[in-house]
C-alpha cells in the first residue's frame, strides 16, 4: 500500500522528498526520532516549537522565525510525540493543547546534515600545476540564459578556487550583466566596476591610481588584503589584449598553505601567527587592517591569504620575530612564483578571468613591448557565490529527480 502524501509544511520554500519516519520517542527535553534505515535524530523541544509553521514559530509567508527566545518559557513541553499515516511527526504541546506537525522529509534532511554551510555545495580540491594541467574553463556565450554555464563556473570557483569564462561579449559593463545572474557586487574604493587599464607606453606615468595600471610585473598576490574580511571572488574582463607581454598567473593558495606546513613547518608558523599592517596608500582613503600572511579566520577551514605586497606596510610584531618573518615571507612568495604551484596564460578578448580572491593569487608578468589591454573587473563576497551554487545545485537534483 502506497504511504499518504505528506501535508506538512516545511519551515523554508525548498522541496523536500518524503522520507517517512519509523518511530518518535520523548526523552526528557528531546524528542528521539529513528527512520526505518535506523537514521537518528534528536530535536530539543525549544527547537520543534521555534519550528513550528504557522503556530507561532515560523511566519507561513516568509518562513522565518518569529518567536522570541525570550519567551521560551519552562513549561513549553512535549506531551506527545507520534508519527501519523503519511510518516510526519506530530508534536502535541503540553502547555496549550496544540498540534504541530513536521515534515519527514525536512527532518531527515537534517538527519543528513544537508542543512549544514557545506551543503548543495562542491567539495574544495587544491591543485597543483601537474593535478589541475590548465586553469577550467566554460563556455561563457550564453551565461545570461543559461543556468546551467552559470552552474558550470560557480562549482568550478567552489572547488578549484578559477575559472575562465571564455567567448564573452566584449563591450564595456559586461561584468553588471553577467552578475546579475549570480549575486551582488561588493563596492569598494575602486567603485562598483573598474578598470585595468595598462598602457605600455605610459608604464611608470604619474597619474595612475594602482600598480596594476602600470606595465610592472605583479608577483602572485591577493586584492584588498587591508580589509578586515577581503572581497571573496574577482571577475576580471578582458576587452582588448594586444600588449605584448603581461601574461596572467593564478597559484592555489591552499596547495601552497599545504606544502609550506608540510615541509617548513617554523615558516608556516611565522606566516599565520605573526601580524603584518596592510595599509592603502592611495590619496583621501585610509583603509588598513592587522593579520597574519596566512589568516584563519572564524568559520574556514581554508585560510584568506593576505598576500598584496604593495600594500603591506609595516611588521606589527616583535623585533626579535621580525627577521624570521621576513624569511618566512621570501619563502611564501618565492614558492608562489614556481612553475610547481603557478598557471601561466594569455588572456584574449572575451575571457573572463574569474577566482577565489581570498584562496587563489593572482598575478601579471611585466609587459616587454607595445599594445594596450584593458581588463573591467568586479568582486562578488563569497557568501553570494555560495548561495548561488547551493540554489542552482538544489535546483538541478530536482529536475534530475
């Protein structure tokens, strides 16, 4: 016999196959729930009534929480907890008589731990020059209609950290449309859109405002390193490339974390424990923040690197650290740069050269003769990215389904 379609209502507006329950148990403050594989949840009773659809606990119109956690009152209690014909969880309250009712499938996905920040999303794999060959590529000339290439180039930023979006348009304020179709732009000094404009002939003049406007070679390197959490992903557009010179390189910072505290252990600790003071020097702006080289911040299992030369200033650490420092310092940067660990190539008009700005470096070789390119670029926090892949993700299983 065919089990009853659930009527229960999930707390949020995804799609949740039926996974019926076997069997709901009180104990104390938790109710104790088992599926018919032996799959094991426990649910605190503060957490069911928060959960609750419409009853107080989640708004049935926005599907967020409304209930106050000050008034979780000690005599919210289980009376009952059962599971009904379709396999829902019922939950009847001891201290006003009502009825809530849960998705199994919703439970279970809990169960499953696809609620957790890494879910719906790609694995991070950190890539060598010898594992990875040349940097992924995706056909980008239909990434305003097609979901799928937008699929496509997020879960290779999600795993590889690069990508390059090839056969784009090439008229200026492309990089607009293009997000539009994967989250919002994060502004900085630099404005919404910028540009990268480098003119052989006029390397070195005195009106540029950043060093990537020059023809000076730029080592491998992370953008914005003076912000307490820098830009998580660069998209850089290429409109016109005829310099001769001034190739791209991307190095995956996490191999290079990897192989520095694999085999120079000290250095690694001099690079993510000692403070450096990253500080903009450009004219009627004052950004500056203190971190180490190798930064963990809360909540990543992969470091931001903060690794922007140009704009680290001074050691904020003790003298007697700052020799070892600056050692630990010439290593990172000269492993950055070997062939082991750096992609090199030409990008050509219509690429879209797109990367985990806190994960993977970047860099230029010097220009050596004339020609001009001119690059547009933006920078997407990697929250949007992340949101982006999980929807698109999700939305996939549910048509292959």
């Amino acid at each position: 016999m065919n089990t009853p379609v659930s009527k229960a209502i999930a707390p949020d507006f995804y799609h949740y196959d039926h996974c019926p329950l076997g069997a709901a148990v009180v104990e104390g403050d938790f109710v104790h729930l088992r599926w018919p594989d032996d799959e094991k949840l426990a649910c605190h009773r503060f957490w069911l009534r928060e959960n609750a659809v419409g009853q107080g606990g989640i708004d049935i119109a926005t599907r967020e929480g409304i209930l106050d956690p000050a008034d979780l009152t000690d005599d919210i209690a289980v009376k009952s907890a059962a599971v009904d014909d379709s396999g829902d969880l019922i939950i009847e309250w001891a201290h006003d008589g009502q009825r809530s009712a849960y998705h199994a499938g919703w439970l279970r996905h809990v169960a499953d731990n696809q609620h957790r920040p890494a879910s719906w999303l790609p694995e991070a794999v950190s890539w060598t020059t010898d594992s990875i060959g040349e940097v992924p590529r995706v056909d980008g000339g239909r990434a305003l209609e097609s979901d799928d290439v937008v699929l496509s180039l997020v879960n290779n930023l999600l795993s590889y950290g690069a990508c390059v979006l090839e056969n784009s348009p090439t008229h200026e304020g492309y990089l607009l449309e293009l997000a539009e179709r994967i989250g919002p732009v994060r502004d900085s000094n630099f404005g919404m859109l910028w540009d990268v404009k480098a003119d052989v002939e006029l390397a070195g003049d005195s009106k540029t405002n950043s060093t990537a406007n020059t023809g000076f070679r730029l080592g491998p390197h992370s953008d914005l390193p003076t912000r307490e959490i820098p830009p998580g992903f660069q998209f850089l557009h290429c409109l016109i490339n005829d310099a001769d010179g001034g190739e791209s390189t991307l190095t995956d910072g996490a191999a290079l974390v990897e192989a520095i505290e694999r085999d120079h252990p000290e250095a690694f600790e001099l690079l993510s424990t000692r403070h450096w003071i990253f500080f903009n020097r450009g004219p009627g702006i004052d950004h500056r923040w203190s971190a180490p080289i190798i930064d963990y911040l809360p909540g990543c299992d992969t470091p931001t690197i903060r690794a922007f030369y140009p704009v680290r200033a001074f050691p904020a650490m003790a003298n007697e650290d700052v020799s070892r420092s600056y050692d630990a310092l010439r290593l990172f940067h000269r492993m950055a740069d070997q062939p082991e660990f750096e992609l090199k190539f030409r990008l050509t008009a219509g690429d879209i050269m797109c990367f985990d700005n806190r994960r993977v470096l970047h860099g230029r070789d010097a220009f050596t003769g004339s020609g001009k390119r001119h690059l547009q670029g933006i920078y997407i926090d990697r929250d949007e990215i992340m949101s982006r892949g999980r929807a698109l993700n999700r939305a996939a299983r549910s048509i292959d389904h």
